[in-house]
C-alpha cells in the first residue's frame, strides 16, 4: 500500500512539474512573476499620486538683478528654483512672501542646483540697489537668489500673459499694484511643475502666504533635485 502511495505522488509531482514549471520559468524570464495584476495596480497608482506634473516651459525672460548682472533662463539651467512677483514697498502680502521664501532658502541653502528668482513689479522703484538693500535687511545669504527689475510693460506681460499670474497697478490698493501671492515651481530642465489636488487635478502654482503652500514646495523641491 505505501509503494503505491509513493508511486501515486511521484506521478502527481511529475504532472506538475511538466505543465505548470515552465509557466512560471516563462514569467520569471518575462519579469512578471513579482508582478500580479492587483500589485501592478497599487504600484502605479502610487507613483501617479508621488509624481509632479510637468505644465509646460517656462517663459523666457532676461531681467537684471541687484548686482546689475543680467539673469535670464540660462542662469538657472541644471537648477531647480523658483518664482515670485512681488515689489519691494509692498504693505500687505510680500512680507509674508518674503518670509516664506527665506524659509525655502534656509532649507536648501549651500545646494548649488538650486536657486530663487524674485521679480519685482514695480521696477520703476527697485532699481538693482534697492533691490540690493532689500536682500540685506531680509537677511538673504544664497548667490542663486536673484531679485530681479527691469521694463515694467516687459515684467507684467511676463507675469499676465507668460505665467498667467496677475500683476498690475491698482491706485485704489496700497502700495499702489496688485499681485498674486503665488510660487511658480521650475525643474532642472525649465519646465513648470507641480504636484496634483485631492481631485487629481494640477495646482499649477504653489500658494506662497500659507504654510501648508510652503510645506508643499519645500517636499516638491526635494523630488525635483533627486530626479
């Protein structure tokens, strides 16, 4: 009785072998076997929701700095950094700005690939020292910080019409201009990216005046300079 038992599962075991071992050496060779519908699912969504969403180039734009050195495009390639417009007599949001954009710099300071572009609105004020003096008793320590001026008319098409961030003159308003409070995040190939909503839909721009804005460029910054 035992001998046909041995006999039995011999049998059993060599069945297996011949129909279902060469499946499996087929999928190990496809790469498939560690890759089962359900695990290639989770995997995917997971690097949906982690990947940054590339918008589009950024626009191209030649302006000068407080050191009256000219800054364009060029200057930032290999780096990741990041926009604002803002103007150096703001009284309402550009302090704030300001501030949060010295915590993105205290974070990232001393890294060579990364670098800021503040682009004042009201160039007719900031001139290079002015703008120089305003980095001076902001504290500002980073070289690839630059506060840029230039052409207002050149500036606000640059704000309006190439990253569709509103900028204009306001006599109604104080300080006169009126402007978004938003960060335009940039990768090392100049492109604008950004990261998704709850919704799965690109923010576009990250918001400059709150916390959780900051928390989340800071978090998107590190993805970019690892890629």
């Amino acid at each position: 009785m035992k001998n046909k038992s041995y006999i039995g599962i011999s049998f059993i075991i060599l069945v297996f072998g011949i129909l279902v071992v060469p499946t499996i050496v087929e999928r190990i060779q496809n790469g498939s076997v560690t890759s089962a519908d359900r695990l290639d699912k989770v995997e995917s969504r997971a690097t949906t929701n982690e990947s940054l969403v590339l918008i589009g180039p950024c626009p191209k734009f030649e302006l000068t700095n407080q050191n009256n050195l000219k800054i364009t495009n060029a200057t930032f390639k290999g780096k990741v950094f990041v926009i604002e417009f803002f103007f150096t007599s703001c009284p309402t949001i550009c302090p704030k700005m300001n501030q949060s954009m010295l915590v993105i710099e205290k974070q990232f300071f001393g890294n060579p690939n990364f670098g800021i572009a503040s682009i004042s609105i009201d160039p007719e004020t900031d001139s290079p020292k002015v703008l120089k003096e305003h980095a001076a008793t902001l504290g500002v320590r980073s070289s690839n910080w630059h506060f840029l001026t230039g052409d207002i008319d050149y500036i606000f098409n640059l704000a309006n019409k190439g990253f569709n961030l509103y900028a204009g003159e306001n006599s109604k308003v104080s300080g006169g201009f009126e402007h978004s409070g938003l960060f335009a995040l940039i990768d090392k190939d100049g492109n604008i990216r950004c990261r998704k909503d709850k919704y799965g839909n690109p923010i576009l721009y990250y918001d400059g005046l709150e916390a959780k804005g900051v928390k989340e460029i800071q978090e998107d910054i590190k993805l970019l300079l690892n890629e």
